[in-house]
C-alpha cells in the first residue's frame, strides 16, 4: 500500500508507522483519561483530553488519507475537477486531416490541423496529431516540442487517455534534443496538477519516466 505511493524508502516506512502508533497510542490514553476526568467531576481535564484525542484522530485520518489512500484522493479530486468533455460542442472533424496525411498531403493537413487547433486548443487527439506532423514529415522538431509545452500550460483540456501520449511523445523528443531538464520539470508538474484525469497506471508510467529523467540529470 506504501509502495503504490511511493513510500519506498525504509526509514519513512518505519517513520510513518511510528507516527500512526504514537497517534492511535494518543487516542486510546486520551479517551482513558476524559472517563477518569468525569469520574472524578474534572470537567476542565475531561475537555482537555477530549480536544487532545479529537486532534490525534483528524490527525491519524489525514496522515492514512495522504499517504495510503493517495491514488483514491487524487482521483477523486480530478472527478471533480475536470472539465466537461469539449463543453458541450461537437468533437473537431479529424478524419479530412488524417485522409490528407495518408495521402501525403502533409502541409494541407497542417494548415487543416492550424485551423481546428484554432477552435479546439483543448483538445489532446489535434495535439497529438500537430506533433507528429511536426516531428515527422515535416521534420520540426523544436515545433513540435513548443506544441506540447503550451498545450500542457493551459488551465483546462478535454480528459482523455491522449493527455499521456502526447506527454510521454514530448519526454522522448525531448530527451533526443537534449531538454531532459525541461522534461522532467513539465513531468513533474503534470503528476502535481489536479483535474488531469490521469488513471493510475498513466500516473505509474509517468512517475517511473520522471524517475528515470531525474536519474539520468543526476548522473
């Protein structure tokens, strides 16, 4: 449970364990002592211990909420965050652009794809087509790195399973550029931002990328 929230390390392990004892420990002493307090009429005493073991157990609830129920926290608060899918428009027509790319008409499926970006800037599946265009036959790469970057900054986009892709597409263009730094920190930042709709396996993939990036800044 402590590993699915990347509590690996041993000493925080043991650290957190012991505060979730010396806490439960506080509880249990507290709620003892408010039934002495009202055996003998110590109506101050039995407040005090009351206040103590209600902070201990609002403190025991946020600890176990943080730390082992953090995967079920986050979805929860992208439920509730996110953004309506397109906000009630019609989904951008994809398929005259991804004819045209067939065709190996790239440049009208560029300018096509300029347009709908135009109306539909939220919208992952046009990003991700826009990047490979320009990391591909149109051998752009620095475009197509600045647009996944300001497609990321913006404050809303439509939940889709594409959000990781494109991320995941940037990260490995990234790392041929030599921007593992710009990476990681845009990585680093998604797993931050609340309402992404990222699963839990996309925020598993997406922290072992960050690691990885960390590692090799590191080395």
């Amino acid at each position: 449970m402590l590993r699915g929230n990347r509590w690996e390390d041993p000493v925080k392990k043991v650290l957190l364990i012991l505060c979730f004892l010396f806490l439960i420990g506080m509880v249990i002493y507290s709620g003892f002592q408010i039934k002495v307090s009202v055996a003998r009429e110590d109506r101050i005493g039995a407040f005090i211990h009351f206040a103590v073991c209600m902070i201990c157990g609002f403190a025991f609830g946020m600890l176990f909420v943080m730390f082992c129920l953090r995967g079920a926290a986050e979805n929860m608060i992208d439920t509730l965050m996110a953004p309506r899918k397109f906000r009630d428009r019609p989904a951008p027509l994809v398929s005259p652009v991804r004819a045209l790319i067939k065709q190996e008409r790239c440049d009208e499926a560029f300018e096509r794809l300029k347009l709908l970006l135009e109306e539909y800037p939220d919208v992952p599946e046009l990003r991700i087509l826009n990047f490979d265009l320009l990391n591909g036959p149109l051998d752009r790469p620095d475009e197509a790195i600045r647009t996944a970057e300001s497609y990321f900054i913006r404050p809303e986009r439509v939940r889709s399973e594409d959000n990781a892709k494109l991320l995941l597409r940037y990260v490995g263009l990234a790392r041929e550029l030599g921007r593992e730094n710009d990476a990681a920190l845009l990585l680093a930042a998604e797993l931050r931002r609340a309402g992404t709709g990222y699963t839990k396996l996309e925020r598993q993939a997406l922290g072992t990328t960050l690691k990885a990036l960390r590692a090799g800044n590191a080395g």
